[in-house]
C-alpha cells in the first residue's frame, strides 16, 4: 500500500510554482522521474530475489532426481508449477510497469518540467493512473506468489524431506578408504604371525616329530590354516578394492545421491559390499586370534 500512496503524492510534492493569472502548475521532470523509479525499482529487487530462492529450489528438487509421477514428488511439482505461474504473473506485470516508465521517458526527454494542461501532462496524469493499477496487481499477485511458495516450502519440508535419504559420495569414498587402511593392517599383523610361528614351528617339529607327533601334527596344520586365511585375506582386500573402485567410477562428478533416485541402487551394492567385507573381516580376526591362541597353548605345553 505504500508505494500507491507514493505514486498519489507524486502530483501534489514537486510544485515549482504558480501562476495565479493562468492557474498552471510546473513539474520537475527529474524529481517525478525520481519518485517514479523509487515507487517501482523496490519491487523489482523483491521479485529478483524471489525469482532466485524459486531457482534455487527447483534444482534442489531436481537434483533429488526423483520420479515425479510419484508421491509425494506428484504433489510437490504441481505445487511448484503453481508457483512458478504465479512467479511468471508477477515478472509480466512489472514488464508493464517498466514499459509505463520508458514511455514516461520518452514523451518527456528533453524536457525539464511538465505544465499542467499540455499534451505531457495528459500522458502524465495517465501514466500515473496505470502504475498505480499495476502497482496495487502487483502487490495481490505478490502475495499470491508468496503465499504458494510458502505452502510449498511446508510441504516439502513435512512430506518430502522425511521420505529422502542421501548419501554423500564423499563421505562413501572415504569409508572405503578407511576400511582399506584396516584390511592393510590386518594383513600386515597376519604376515607378522606367520613370519613369527613359520621358523618357530619348523623347529619344534623337527624336535619333537618323533616323540609328540600328535601336536606337531596340530601345528602343522594351523600352519595350513594361516596360509588359507592370508590368501582369504588377499581376496576381501581385491574385493574391497574393486566394489570401491566401481563405486568412484559410477559416482564421478556426484556430490550427493538421493534415495528416491535410480543412482541409489550404486549406494546400496556399495553398503552391501561393505558390510559383507567387514563382517568377513570380523569373522577372520576372531579366527586368527583363536589359531595363534592355540598354536602358542600347543608350543607351551611341548616346552613344558
């Protein structure tokens, strides 16, 4: 409403002066010109930073990637499309009003003032007439605008937002990272056992083969059974390598995937893998800590 009342005063403030003998009223063309622009330049600057969080948003939206022929996804387009015909309602009526000003500039170049009663001041006095109706569109059309974007903004918030999940395929790059470090010190603790009980074991069964056969028989064969669990060990590191490897290559330039996008399916292989990997692992350690448990249990009593 302020900015009517602006354009209602604008006739009434810039008097320069007045003839008593002809009853003609001057204008200063640069303060109307002045008070024109303060009366709309406003509302441009609104609409520009509407039109931007409005972008913004739909290419969150897009980037969620999601079927749109599906709830709550259905909804939220056609709540967006609503608000984007509203958006597009608002750009057209501040065109009108940019094209009132230019015909304003046109009809007074040149021109220092404008006299009441003369060719200008008709064109005036209307061009005022038609920015204070396309002000007050304006600001229902605004209001309009705002109150479905805001309607959207809700909805996406309570009903689309709690149905998405999302990865950061960064996040995912390092986990891989990470769970490789771990299978490299797992390996690295497995070469040092073996190392340590391969010589060790060799010499005690040279020693004792004859006389305790039986126990050199069960260090025999955890020997074996180390050996099966480093060549195991080798083939979850391969696995983890090539899941992690596919994974880069199919999220390359990605930032984040969403649920409700097809990419998913790359988010769940890789968690699957995984956690299939790490439970192997899990399982390994337990077996290794129970074979060089046993192994030293044998060699204590062999000693005794």
């Amino acid at each position: 409403m302020s900015k009517i009342k602006h354009l209602n005063t604008i006739l009434s403030i810039f008097v320069l002066g007045l003839s008593l003998s002809s009853c003609k009223v001057y204008y200063s063309t640069s303060d109307i010109d002045q008070q024109l622009k303060s009366s709309f330049e406003p509302m441009y600057a609104n609409t520009q930073s509407f039109t931007k969080q409005l972008t913004d948003l739909h290419a969150q939206m897009t980037g969620l990637n999601c079927n749109e022929n599906e709830e709550p996804f259905q909804t939220a387009n056609d709540m967006m499309k609503e608000v984007d015909a509203s958006t597009a309602g608002l750009v057209q009526l501040e065109q009108q009003v940019n094209l009132e000003y230019v015909q304003f500039a046109q009809y007074t170049k040149g021109k220092t003032q404008i006299v009441s009663g003369t060719a200008e001041w008709k064109q005036f006095k209307q061009t005022k007439k038609n920015l204070k109706d396309l002000v007050a569109q304006i600001e229902s059309k605004n209001k309009e605008a705002v109150e479905k974007a805001t309607s959207l903004n809700e909805y996406i918030n309570t009903k689309v937002v709690p149905t998405v999940q999302f990865c950061d395929v960064n996040m995912y790059a390092t986990k891989f990272k990470q769970a490789m470090d771990t299978l490299g010190k797992m390996r690295g603790y497995m070469d040092g056992n073996f190392r340590r009980y391969e010589m060790q074991v060799a010499n005690i069964v040279r020693k004792f083969n004859t006389t305790q056969t039986e126990k050199c028989s069960q260090l025999n064969n955890d020997m074996k059974t180390m050996i099966v669990e480093r060549e195991q060990l080798v083939n979850i590191a391969k696995a983890m390598k090539a899941a992690s490897d596919q994974f880069n290559a199919s999220t390359a330039g990605k930032q984040k995937i969403y649920s409700c996008s097809k990419d998913w399916e790359l988010v769940l292989l890789a968690e699957k893998e995984m956690s299939a990997r790490q439970k192997e692992l899990l399982e390994m350690q337990q077996r290794i800590q129970a074979l060089v448990n046993h192994m030293q249990s044998v060699i204590n009593t062999m000693a005794e």
